[in-house]
C-alpha cells in the first residue's frame, strides 16, 4: 500500500476532560466498537481510584498499566485510528499537556451535570494555541443535568470554543428520550444499558412532520422543534473547513456508558476528523507525505523500579515510513541510532512493529539518550516545534539533604527534567534551585526516583508563586531595564532563558502594565 492510503488511513486523537466525566468510558466503547477489546472493563484498570490509600503507591503500581494504554489503536471503518491517552487525576503533569502536541485532533467530554470543569479548560488552552480541531461530547445525559442551551454557552464562554450542535438531547435523565441528530438528520431512540439497536435510529428529515408523536410524547416533540428551531437561527451552520481549522467545533450529547450516542460520534470523526497533519520545524514545515521519515519524542516514561531501568520514548512519525532496525539520525545528538523492537500498542496488547506511518506512535526502548522534544530523521537537520514547556503552577526550592551525593543529586535532578517531569529553574536572587511541575504529585515522584535510580535525597521547601513566564523583547535596552527592576523575581531555565516568577496574579498584572512593550510568555516557545 502507498504511503498516501496509509495516511489517509490514519487519524490520531486524544480525548481530553475532567476527572470522572466518562474519558475512560468513552475510549473503551470506541474500542469495543473498533474490536480491539472484547469485554467492558478492559481499559478501567488504568484509572486511579481516588480515595486509594495512598495515591503515590498506587500511580507507582498502575505505570506499567498506563504506558500500555498511553497509546490505543483500533481499526474502524477501514480507518486506522491512535487514541494518545492524557492522564488526568492526580497524576496530571505537563505530560498530559504534551501529548496534545502529538495529537491531530481531540474529543472533550464533558458531564451534563458539571458543565466545563477546571482541568478542562486548562488542556482546551493547549488545543487552542495549536488550533487543534476539537470534537465536544456532553456525557451523561441518562442522568440530570444542566439545560442545553446553558451548556453551549458554558463551553463558549470556558473553553472560548465557537460551537455548533449536531445533535440534540430530548429530554434529559428520568425524562431522556434520545437525541436528534442533525448531522445525519436522524433521530435516536434511548434505551438504558446500551440496547440499541438498527431500529432505534429513525431517519427523520423533518421535524414539523406529526409523525414525530410517534415515536415521542407531545411535550418532548414539542420542546424538540423548538429547540431545535432556536439552534439553526442562533448556531452556525456546521463547515468542515472550519472544524478542521480549529474554529468550530461540533457538540454531540450521549451516555458513554449506556453506549447511546457513541456510534454517532464515532461515525462523524471518521469522517471529518483531520488525517496527519503537517509540522512545523524550526528548518521548514515537513509534510506527512515527504518520502523521507522524521519524528519527535513527546513523551518519556521511566520505569520506577530500579530493576529495571528502561525507560520508553514515545516517537510520533511525522513523515515517511519509519522502519525497524534501520539507522535514523537523532538530530541533537548528531548520532546514528536503530531500534530492534519500536512497539506498538493495540489496546491491551504490545507488538514489536517493523513499520509504521506518519500519525503512528512507536515506543523505543532507550538508555537515556533521549529528551523530550528530541528529532529522528534519515539525516536531515530537523527541530520539530510546538513541543514546548508549560508554565508549572507548584514550586519548591530543592535542597541537597545528603551532601556526599551532590553530583547525583545533580545528575538525577537533570535527568529527570530531560524526561519531563518537572522542570528545574534557577533563581537568580539566590542561586537556589526551583523545581515547578503542573501537580503536586510529581514532586513525591522526583523524590522517590532521585532516591531509588540515583541515590540522592532531597528536601523542599515551599515557595509560594502564581505563574513563571518566559519573557522576550528584541529591545535590549528594555530587557536590562527589566532585569535590573525585577531582578528578586528572576530565574533562568534549563536552557538559559530569562523567566519572570510571578508571586500572585497582581503581581503579574502589574509587571504586565509597567512593562507594556515586554512579552510574557506562558509556554517556553513562542
Ligand atoms: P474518567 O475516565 O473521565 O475519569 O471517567 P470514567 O469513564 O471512569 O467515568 C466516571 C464515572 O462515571 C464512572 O462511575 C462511570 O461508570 C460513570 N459514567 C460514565 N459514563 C456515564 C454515563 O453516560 N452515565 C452515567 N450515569 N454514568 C457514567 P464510577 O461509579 O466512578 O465507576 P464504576 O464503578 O462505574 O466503574
């Protein structure tokens, strides 16, 4: 097969809410309906229960669960479809960010009763400043929840998303009918506990025809044409370009779990959801198509027990035809390197792969020689963007409690960064050491690796700080006025960037509107 129908085969997204809104759910009914698992209840076993005794025991238990279902592939309609899992709970971490960066599009879910919650609105960010094209599933409809319309403009006004429905609820819990869908101009029947059937879904062209009575009371009939009369005078009208050009996006409601509404969703994102898309590297944009293969490391997972140290790389090919045992540039190390066994995963199940395509993610196996946002390629120079750091929200200062192991201290320290854990800033004030990740988590994580793979321990200290910004001008003149003014607020990052710590919103505020000509930048690369 070409490499074109190869890509043209594949569409590779991740699924991105809260914490219990129904992402597990959901990813599992896909599968099952791609055939990649047989029984419900396969993927569940990755989700972190909360309450469980201790969190940090348990997120180290369930890793070797989680780099299993880090990728999920299915097979559906001819199509060839990744799911990236982004992990949520207490377990989220700049990583979760970053898998957004491999991702062509994404689907949002969220609970009908809780609207748009916190941790949603942070990962739409990241889809938004790469106008990924989103896809929005309102779960739970089996149960009450808050009005439709409140809804739409709930996700417009949080997610700052221009959205349009194509379908739409009758009824809502006790009183849940089904859902009309505009798209296929069908109306859906609901039965609990996922017994639909072919019969339930009704063409319906019209819903000014009586026969609407039919099939639902007069009062929800009533209210449907209503509604959906409201929808076509306020709502645009759906345009794939636009979905694509992440500008729209198309709302579908449903219960994951009763399995109602998920065959919908899945039918309209093999059809309008984007096939690989191009990137863009600091050289020049690479197009998926190119003869020639590259790809970038997103993600790094280490194994926590010291037994075994290996760590996997997660690669997403970009472009060309990645191959097993073949020599491939690593582009910051200007060194050749193979892999015997890249891994794909399927599911529940791992293979060794001796090929794969643009959209696919691959595991390697590696030593340490990688870091994030690292480049593959047959030998061209190529740095692959939009892999950036993302302002962390927790930070420490970091102490050396064993002052015979600081140059381990130091090694695991960098090392782990280079993973992505956490990131590790230097305050200029004090030469102190600050490490800033996204959850809190992550820094019993560090601890306890820094102790068990490098012998080292440490203490932190807590450090109260609203946001670090990288900031930029090309006015020199400017920048030395600022670091000299701000000069107790200023850290460098690994790379040497200047970065302005923010102690509260105000503050930031206020360096904002003195400042006007200054850049602050949320994210390491702009
Ligand atoms: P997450 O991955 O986003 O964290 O959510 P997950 O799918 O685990 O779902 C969270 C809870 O919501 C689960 O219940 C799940 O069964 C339930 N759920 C998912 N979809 C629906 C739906 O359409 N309707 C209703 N009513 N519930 C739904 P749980 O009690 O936390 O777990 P479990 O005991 O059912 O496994």
């Amino acid at each position: 097969m070409s490499i074109i129908s190869e890509i043209e085969k594949r569409r590779t997204f991740g699924i991105v809410s809260h914490p219990d809104a129904g992402k597990t759910t959901l990813t599992e009914k896909l599968l099952l309906f791609g055939g990649a698992i047989q029984i419900a209840g396969a993927v569940k076993s990755n989700k972190i229960k909360r309450g469980a005794t201790s969190d940090f025991m348990e997120i180290e238990r369930q890793r070797g669960i989680s780099v299993a279902t880090s990728v999920m592939a299915f097979d559906y309609r001819n199509k060839k479809i990744n799911i990236l899992d982004t992990p949520g709970h207490k377990d989220f971490a700049e990583d979760t960010y970053r898998t957004l960066t491999a991702v062509d599009s994404v689907i949002v879910v969220i609970d009908v009763a809780k609207g748009v919650e916190a941790q949603t609105e942070r990962l739409v960010e990241v889809c938004r400043m790469r106008n990924t094209p989103i896809i929005v599933f309102i779960n739970k409809l089996d149960r009450e929840g808050l009005d439709g319309f409140d809804l739409l403009d709930e996700v417009e006004q949080k997610l700052k998303l221009r959205v349009t429905p194509l379908s739409w609820p009758i009824g809502m819990g006790q009183r849940f009918k089904g859902v009309y869908n505009r798209y296929e101009k069908k109306l859906n029947l609901f039965s609990p506990h996922g017994k639909q059937t072919s019969d339930d879904l009704i063409e319906f062209t019209d819903l000014s025809n009586p026969d609407l009575e039919k099939y639902v009371d007069e009062g929800p009939a009533k209210e449907l044409r209503e509604e959906v009369h409201l929808i076509e005078e306020v709502y645009p009208e759906f345009n794939k370009q636009e979905y694509l050009d992440g500008k729209l996006s198309p709302v579908f409601f449903g219960s994951a779990i009763n399995n109602f509404g998920v065959k919908e969703l899945l039918d309209c994102f093999v059809e309008i959801a984007p096939t690989p898309l191009a990137r863009d590297t600091e050289e020049r944009t690479v197009e998926p198509t190119e003869d020639k293969f590259s790809g970038f490391i997103f993600k790094i997972h280490a194994n926590m027990d010291p037994k075994h140290r290996d760590r996997i790389a997660f690669l997403r090919i970009c472009s060309g035809k990645f191959e097993r045992n073949t020599n491939y540039l690593h582009v910051r190390n200007k060194k050749k390197i193979k892999f015997s066994n890249p891994t794909a995963f399927m599911a529940e199940k791992k293979s060794v792969v001796d090929e794969a395509y643009p959209g696919d993610i691959v595991g390697l196996y590696d030593s340490g020689n990688f870091k994030i946002g690292d480049s593959l390629t047959e030998g061209e120079v190529l740095n692959f963007k939009g892999v950036p750091s993302f302002s962390p929200e927790q930070f420490r200062y970091v102490n050396n409690a064993d002052p015979l192991k600081s140059k381990q201290l130091a090694k695991g320290i960098d090392q782990l960064m280079d993973e992505g854990v956490a990131q590790l800033f230097t305050r200029q004030l004090n030469n102190r050491k600050i490490i800033g990740t996204v959850g809190a988590l992550q820094f019993d994580v560090i601890q306890y690796r820094l102790k068990h793979e490098y012998g080292a321990s440490c203490t932190y200290d807590q450090l109260n700080l609203h946001k670090a910004c990288w900031i930029h001008t090309e006015d020199k003149a400017l920048m030395k006025e600022f670091l000299d003014k701000r000069k107790r607020d200023m850290a460098i990052d690994k790379d040497g960037k200047p970065v302005f710590l923010a102690e509260s919103a105000w503050m930031l505020k206020m360096a904002q509107e003195n400042f006007p000509e200054m850049e602050f930048h949320f994210k390491s690369e702009f």
